[in-house]
C-alpha cells in the first residue's frame, strides 16, 4: 500500500521494540506529512514474468503518438539516480536541446583555451610577460620542459572539461541512470577530442577554416599536409606522457592512497563508523565516458601520422602495449563497476 511504500522510501524511520507503547497517530501523522511531500513521476518501472513479454513491450508500438510513451530496458537498478526520476522527458528534451548549443557553440570557441596551452611551449614569453628573468633556450631541460607543460595543461583541460559534462548531465539534464550519464559525457567528451585534433594541426578558429574552405576547397589539403609536420613533436609528447605518467598513475594509486591518508589524519581522534570503514575499502569504476575518447583520440593520431611520421607507430605501440598491461591489472586486481552499463556508452 501507499504507506508502506513511503515508510520505505521517503520517511526512512524503523519499528523498535518500543514502538508500541508510541502513539499511532504519530506515525499516521507522519506519513500524512511525508505524502504530502512526494512530487509526481512520469517514470515507472515496469517488471515482466517472461522475456518475450518484455521484449514486446520495449519493441511494439504502444501509442499512435510516438511523444506520448517512451519505452526504454530498464536500466541496473544501481546505476538509477532516484533523485532524478520524477523529472519529466518533456522537460528533459527542452534542457538537452539547450545544452547541445552550448557545446557546439564551445567547439566553435574551442581554439581560445587550445590556443592558450600551446602557448606554453614558449617559456620565455610567458617569463617576459610576468617580468621575470628569461632563461637560455638553448639548455636541454628547457626544450624538455616547453614540450611538456602543453600537454599537461591540455590534459587538465580536458579532465576539467569531462568534470563539467558529467556534472551538467546529472544536475541539468537529470539523467536517470549512470549508464545513461556515462553515454551523454562519451559522445561529447569525444566530439571535444576530434576538435583537439583538428585546432592542433591545423591551429587557428574553426570559422577561419571554414572561410578558408569555403573560398578555395583545394587549399585544405595543402594546409593540412603543411601543418602536420610540425605538430608531430606534440602528438609524440603526448603519446608518451600518457604511456608513462597515466599507466604510472593507475597502478601506483597515488590520489587513493593520499585520500586514505587525509582521512585518517583528518579522524586521527575518532574512531571510523562502519559506514565510513566501508566506503574506504570501496574499488573504483572506471569511467568509459573518460576513458574510451582517450583511447580513440590516439588511435586517430597514430593513424593518421603513420604514413609520414613512422616513428609514430612504435610511440603508439607502446601506448597500447602499456594500457593494455594496466587494464587488465586494475580489472583483476583493483577496479570493480559498480553497475552493468551494457555498453550503453558505447552503441548508444
């Protein structure tokens, strides 16, 4: 009945053994309060005997108007986000539409930031625009750090950027299940790398390009064949620092074992509730949406070098050869997902 379902689900308050010796209508009181309090849901969960019925459901044509119902396979029940059940697709289509202009428009946009971290590679000017004494280019540690510090700030962008998708899916798109999270943060998070690999090379805002396209077409072949020489020594800086400082990061741990310590200091004067106990020993899930447009991105760059850049296919073995050895440790020994996506992040 209605009231069992909001003891449960909204009320969150247990019978004891003194219970009844309380007042009863107390209790009726308040789950009065707490129904009064649930918001209407165009979202349910239906759950079948047989797999055929099931299938037909998901598959027929329930309604003429096809807005009216929408049938989807329910999802890992842990992998719902039950805060966002009771908002409705209506609405939910509106705010994806919305933010589908935002994130074009910001890849439209995307040179600015791609332009700033590549002007790190040029020390001195940045030691000259903050006053400070410049150094001799010609040392090894500079011509090391210039082609450095580009690729790590690119990569803190882009983490920061994947941040910002993902949050936008669960607090504006109110996406209902991580799975479904996972999907919307992979196909933009992948559009945002095709349009690393295209301001790299060639460098310089989209509308530029299209302008430069639109009045002589025969032109971007030849601006692409000139511009990928020279961004070749990038592509071969990043492949690198991922092979060695991304594997190196996964395996040793660092960021879980200095929460672990932070913690533990932070409570050095209290004991740790179970609860607390738990979610400490929790492994982590990896999260596709971040790591499978990586994964494509230099794929593409290995692929698309090869020809002229040989050098680029032992980078790009190496790359694969270490990320394969680390993903099968952190799949055996350490990660765990903690719901089945069905390679809804993927083929979706």
């Amino acid at each position: 009945d209605l009231s069992s379902l909001i003891e449960c689900n909204e009320s969150h308050f247990s019978f004891s053994d003194d219970d009844e010796e309380q007042d009863i209508g107390e209790h009726i009181n308040q789950i009065d309060i707490n129904e009064s309090k649930i918001s209407p849901s165009s979202t349910a969960f239906v759950t079948f005997t047989s797999l055929r019925a099931k299938q037909a459901a998901a598959q027929c044509a329930l309604t003429p108007d096809r807005t009216s119902m929408r049938v989807f396979h329910a999802p890992d029940p842990r992998s719902v986000l039950w805060e966002n059940i009771n908002f409705p697709f209506s609405m939910q289509d509106t705010a994806k539409f919305g933010m589908k202009v935002v994130w074009i428009v910001g890849i439209l946009f995307w040179a600015i930031p791609v332009s700033v971290v590549n002007s790190l590679a040029n020390l001195n000017s940045i030691l000259q625009a903050l006053n400070i004494k410049t150094v001799d280019s010609s040392k090894p540690w500079y011509g090391f750090l210039s082609g450095l510090l580009p690729v790590i700030a690119l990569a803190l962008l882009l983490d920061a950027l994947y941040a910002l998708i993902v949050l936008t899916a669960k607090r504006v798109l109110k996406l209902k299940s991580l799975s479904d999270v996972d999907a919307y943060a992979t196909y933009w998070y992948q559009l945002y790398q095709f349009a690393n690999l295209w301001l790299i090379v060639i460098g310089g805002s989209i509308f530029n390009q299209l302008q430069a396209l639109l009045s002589n077409p025969e032109s971007i072949l030849n601006t692409v064949a000139n511009a990928m020489i020279g961004s070749s020594v990038f592509f071969l800086n990043m492949i690198l620092t991922q092979s060695v400082g991304k594997c190196a990061h996964d395996l040793s741990r660092i960021p879980k074992y200095s929460q672990s310590l932070f913690l533990r200091l932070w409570r050095s004067e209290r004991t740790p509730t179970k609860r607390q106990s738990e979610a400490s020993k929790t492994p982590d899930t990896y999260q596709w949406g971040y790591e499978i447009p990586k994964i494509t991105f230099i794929f593409m760059v290995v692929i698309l070098y090869c020809p002229i850049v040989p050098i680029m296919e032992i980078f790009g073995l190496v790359y694969f050869a270490a990320r394969y050895i680390t993903y099968k440790h952190q799949f055996l020994h350490v990660n765990a997902q903690s719901f089945e996506g069905g390679g809804n992040a993927t083929w979706s």
